[in-house]
C-alpha cells in the first residue's frame, strides 16, 4: 500500500462513528453547559461585585439559581448533540430527562448519605428536611421543565453535519505501544498545574473561614483551564488518529476529565495535613463528600470542554484528508495511473473525478449527518 496512506487516513471513514455509550456523552455535555455556565456567571458578577462572599449565603445562592435557569442550553445542547449522532430524534426526551436528572441526582444521592452520618453523630451541621424540599421543588419546577423545553428546541434544530461520509465496516484497532490510560492520566497533569495554587486558596476560604475575594484573578484561571483542557485533549485527539485509532470520542473527555482525579487527590492532601483540627471522624466524611461532588463537576466541565474542542477540530481536520486519502486510494488500488498523460503533462481531471466517483461507490455510504 502507498506510504502516504497511512496514520489518520486511513481511519478516515470511521473517525465519525457513534462512539459507545452516546446517550452518556451527550447528558454530561449538557451538564457541562450548566456546570460552567454557573461557574462562569457565579465568577462574573462576584468579580464585578455583584456577590459578595462577605454577605452568607450569596455566592451559594448565586449558584444554584444559575444552574436552574442555564437548564434550557444544557437540553439543548444534549439533545442537538443525540439527534447529531444518531442521525433522529428518537428518544430525545429519555436525554433530556437524563441531563436533568444526572448530576443533581448524583449530588442528592452523596449529600443524603452525609446527612444521615451527621445525624447519626448527632452534627448541627445537617441539612434540615425543609432545605431538602425547598431544592427538590426548584429542581422539578424549575430545572426540569427549563430541561424539557431546550430538549425540545434542540429537536427543532439542523444536527452538525458531519464534513464526511461513514463506512459501514469498522477497521481493526492496531495494538497501542502505551496503553490509553497512561496517556490520559498523564493529560490531566498540565491543567491541573494552572489551578493548583488557587485551589489551596478555594479549599481555605471553604473550611477555614477565610474571605476569598481575588474573583478577578480566579476568572483568568478559569480561562487558563479552559485552554489548556482544549490543547490537551486536541494534541492526544490527534495522537490517537495517527495511531489509527478511531475511537477517539472518550478519549478526548477523559484526557481533560483527568484532572478531576488530580483535584481530589489535592483534596485529600488538604485533609490530611492542612485540617488536622477537624473533630472527629464525621466531619472528615463531610469534608469527603463535598470534595467528591465539586472532583465530579470539574471533571464533566474540563472532560466535556476538552471533547468539543476536539470534536471541532476532527471536522477541521477530515475534509482536506478525505479527498487526499480517496485519490491515495484510488491510485494504490489500481484505479487510476500516476495521473500524468502521455506527452508528460499535468494531471488529468477527468481521470481523477472518475477515481473519485469510484471511491465514494467503494465507500458504500454511511450516516452523512
């Protein structure tokens, strides 16, 4: 086979395949839109003094309220993002249900298991039932139907049309020389090297009680993260690709998803040598618990940013690859000459527009949305 056939084109037909486990992408890609549209918007106006951490219980407030009403993106774009891979709308509202109900389920589900330890230890740091009822009712209220609705108008919306055909038959993984996880355990390093210090600052305004008031400075952060999660999962998108690896849509969330894992381990670290005061066992699974939920939220908004930058850049990558790989392919298969004419002059048109109509009928079609 010709030489320059090889690496990304030759997964050129199966780059856009439906990757596993779809309905979960496309829910923690509308979690995402809530997750760091309330983070973005919490940072925002505490920047611009709008929120104040002096003032108990606005930033909380803030946030929660941001992330009821970003409901009709976060619907949207999962349900866009289904209707893209599937190629039909068909079960868009199990998706729009499920990006509703994923990450608030999770937090209700850890928060009940810390009340009933701190019940059980007898802690007044529980959360009385009324909390527990007043959230339950602005999430089904609230947040559900805003769900629904951008569930609804995704459904309306034109899919992303994907640059390129699909084939039908799925070319073979070559075995890797590193395993995936290596790589992407290694991803998550670099973004967590941009929050690191400003997470010592978060986790003591957070248990120690000290004002955090550089919202300026943390928004700058953010957009550093943001960049980084990108380049990462873009360059190990790419890395994947050459190494003829199609399936690359996991790969790219988890690259940048990694650094939730440092975040945590970061949280552990904290507890163990910088809370040495807590009293006694409780508040420590406390302290666990709300470090689980905010490593969860860092790794859907980091892993969904790193999958959609990555998901843009296949579609910027595969148009001028598929026409160069065709014509490759053609001329390797016998399809056509070299493309030079008898008297030794350019290349013929209407050779290389009759190997192409061949390949794309070799191609046997595919989803084209």
């Amino acid at each position: 086979m010709n030489e320059q056939l090889s690496g990304r084109r030759l997964v050129v037909g199966d780059v856009f395949k439906e990757p596993n486990h779809s309905m979960l992408l496309c829910v923690m890609l509308g979690d995402e839109v809530q997750i760091t549209g309330m983070a973005v918007v919490t940072i925002v106006l505490a920047a611009f003094g709008f929120m104040s951490p002096a003032s108990r219980g606005m930033l909380l407030t803030g946030m929660i309220l941001s992330y009821l009403f970003l409901g009709t993106i976060a619907g949207y774009a999962g349900v866009r993002l289904w209707i893209t891979i599937k190629g039909t709308s068909d079960g868009w509202r199990s998706v729009a249900w499920s990006v509703a109900c994923f990450f608030p389920g999770i937090c209700f589900v850890i928060l009940t298991v810390l009340n009933f330890i701190l019940w059980g230890s007898e802690s007044i740091s529980a959360i009385p039932i009324s909390l527990y009822f007043i959230l339950l009712s602005l999430w089904f209220c609230i947040s559900v139907p805003l769900t629904l609705l951008g569930g609804f108008l995704g459904t309306q919306a034109e899919p992303i049309q994907y640059p390129i055909l699909t084939s039908e038959i799925s070319r073979e993984i070559p075995a890797h020389k590193y395993p995936s996880w290596l790589l992407v355990l290694g991803a998550g390093t670099l973004p967590f090297g941009t929050i690191f210090i400003e997470l010592f600052f978060i986790l003591s305004s957070i248990w120690l009680g000290r004002f955090y008031y550089v919202f300026g400075f943390l928004l700058v952060v953010f957009f550093l993260l943001v960049v980084v999660c990108a380049e990462v999962s873009v360059v190990l998108t790419y890395m994947h690709l050459c190494a003829e690896d199609w399936q690359w849509w996991w790969k790219a969330f988890y690259a940048s998803g990694s650094v939730a894992l440092y975040v945590f381990l970061c949280s552990i670290n904290y507890l163990v040598f910088d809370l040495k005061g807590l009293n006694g066992p409780a508040s420590a699974i406390l302290y666990l618990g709300y470090s689980l939920i905010m490593a969860i939220a860092i790794m859907i908004s980091t892993g969904t940013i790193g999958f959609l930058t990555s998901l843009y850049f296949v579609q910027y990558l595969y148009p001028s690859v598929e026409i160069d790989s065709k014509c490759i392919f053609a001329k390797s298969h016998g399809l056509v000459g070299n493309g030079v004419d008898d008297n030794g002059g350019g290349d013929s048109a209407m050779t290389a527009e009759l190997a192409m109509m061949m390949v794309v009928e070799l191609d046997g079609g595919g989803n084209g949305t």
